[in-house]
C-alpha cells in the first residue's frame, strides 16, 4: 500500500524507555479547484522514479486527500487527488478523473487520461502470513532477503525471522523489537550493494524507536548494525540532543539518513513543544554509522 512506502520515518534509540499552511492556488488545469501542499507538516514529498523519464512526487495530506507532483525535464504538473473505490490497491484521482495515482503492494502506476505514464515497481513487498506481516525485499542483484513479522502474542512486541538462501552464507536472524512501522531498501555507503533498515516505535506516547541496519556484504553475507545511542550527556544544555524527547522522524535524502525531532523546553509538555525541529544528519561507512552534522 501507499503508505506503506512513505520515505517519513520513526526512530528513536534505545537509550530512552517507551512511554507509551495550507496554501492555495487558483485552479491550473489539474483537475481540482483548490491545490493544497501542506508544508506545515513539514513531511518531505516522496519521489518515485520512473525508468521513462517521469518523475512522481507525492505527500499524503490527509486520510482523504493526496497532493502529487508529475515531473518531466522541466515541466511540471500539480494535481490534488481524492480516493476513489478500487478492486485492489488504493486508487486516487482527479475531480475531473483525468489524472489517477494507484498503488498495489508497494507497487505506483500513474495515469493520464487512460494512458499509463509511469509505472514504479517496489524493491520492498508487503504480503501477509498468518502469523503476521511479511517483507520481502529484492536488491538490485536480484538477492532476495524475507521478514517475517509474528505479532500474535502481543502487540507491542514482534518476533523477526530474517532468512534468505540467495546469498553464498545463508541467512537466518531471529530477534525481538518493538512494532515495525517502515521497511526501506538503500545504498547509504555507495558501494553498489543495498541496506534493509527495518525502522521500530515503541508503543505509548513517546513513540521511542531504534533503527535496524542488514548490510549486503557484496552480496556474501549480512552484516548488522544500528544507530549510535543517545548518550545521557548528549541531551543536556548545549549538547547535540538538547530537549531530545524521542518523537523522530527519519527519512533517506542524497544519500544521508536524516534524523528530525521536536525540542522540547524545561516546561514545554509532551503533546507542545516549543524549542522548533532539529535535524541530525548521519552517514554509513565502513558498516557503521556516524553522525555527519546537526542543523537545528
């Protein structure tokens, strides 16, 4: 599903327990009379690459309301969208019906007036057991790596069976963390092999998560790693993780996994803080990570 895919992610590191603009534009022909980006939520618009050229980005703006971005060479088209009953998938489209966005799986095709322009298939499918959800990611290589998620016993707490036969040392991980919320396939390092991150949230109000990092080593193995921890020195006054209270959100962008998280004054309360958003910047190399830079 649509959602599913969504580059906006949680994370927070294990150091920490759980704790449980509208603007408006006239009508520009895209089939809607009103166009609204919401940047005051400030999630980076998805992009999804087409392999004829086209470019499709995407922010999600509500349950019932999908802005998109149709990029190509320098043209550009904007289109407000509504979902719409579909047989499978999730469909949206235009007022007018001419444009549609649908997605399947993980899978994007993009329509104009009955004519596929970009069809964008998923490195990372989604399915179901029924025990519980059930990853599957293909690298470029065509090596195949499968999570499978049992989330029976408790909802707060999932059981990981990580396996694959296509390597030349098979894989076979298992391991307890906190509820799933993304699953990403990405080549931090630049070494032509991918990463599976698996992105966890603790349940309760904090919302506390840790990241999980299963590296292709050329393809022979699979190395593990993670984010640093947040150290209790790190979050005191003029420290880099000043008025840290988890509530992350994470995103890959050129190449960098990007930490955002809400700063929280002395007073400021759980649901209000007032400090802005801060973002911390990390880097993969040699199979760890490190901390690039900070720009609050």
């Amino acid at each position: 599903m649509a959602k599913r895919i969504i580059a906006v992610l949680i994370l927070v590191l294990v150091t920490f327990s759980c704790t449980n603009n509208k603007k408006k534009s006239k009508d520009d022909g895209s089939g809607s009379s009103e166009l609204i980006n919401n940047s005051a939520s400030q999630q980076e618009l998805k992009s999804l690459t087409c392999g004829n050229g086209y470019t499709i980005r995407y922010r999600y703006i509500n349950a019932d309301s999908l802005y998109v971005e149709v990029l190509e060479g320098n043209k550009i088209e904007k289109h407000q969208m509504k979902p719409v009953p579909s047989g499978s998938g999730a469909k949206y489209q235009t007022d007018d019906g001419k444009f549609v966005f649908w997605s399947h799986h993980g899978d994007f095709t993009y329509y104009k007036n009955d004519e596929m322009i970009c069809l964008y298939v998923a490195p990372v499918k989604i399915g179901s057991t029924s025990s519980g959800p059930l990853y599957t990611a293909t690298y470029k290589s065509g090596k195949i790596l499968e999570v499978e998620v049992d989330n029976l016993e408790s909802a707060s707490t999932n059981k990981l069976n990580i396996t694959s036969d296509d390597f030349k040392e098979a894989i076979s991980i298992k391991m307890e963390t906190d509820p799933i919320t993304a699953v990403l396939l990405a080549d931090l390092d630049k070494n032509g092999y991918e990463e599976l991150y698996l992105i966890t949230s603790c349940v309760g109000s904090g919302g506390y998560g840790e990241v999980y990092a299963f590296i292709s080593d050329m393809d022979v193995k699979i190395i593990q790693s993670s984010i640093p921890k947040i150290l209790e020195d790190q979050t005191k006054r003029g420290a880099m993780f000043e008025g840290y209270m988890g509530h992350d959100t994470f995103y890959i962008k050129n190449s960098l996994l990007v930490r955002e998280f809400p700063v929280y004054k002395e007073k400021d309360s759980n649901a209000n803080p007032t400090g802005g958003i801060k973002k911390i910047f990390y880097t993969l190399e040699d199979n760890k990570f490190k901390i690039l830079s900070n720009d609050k």
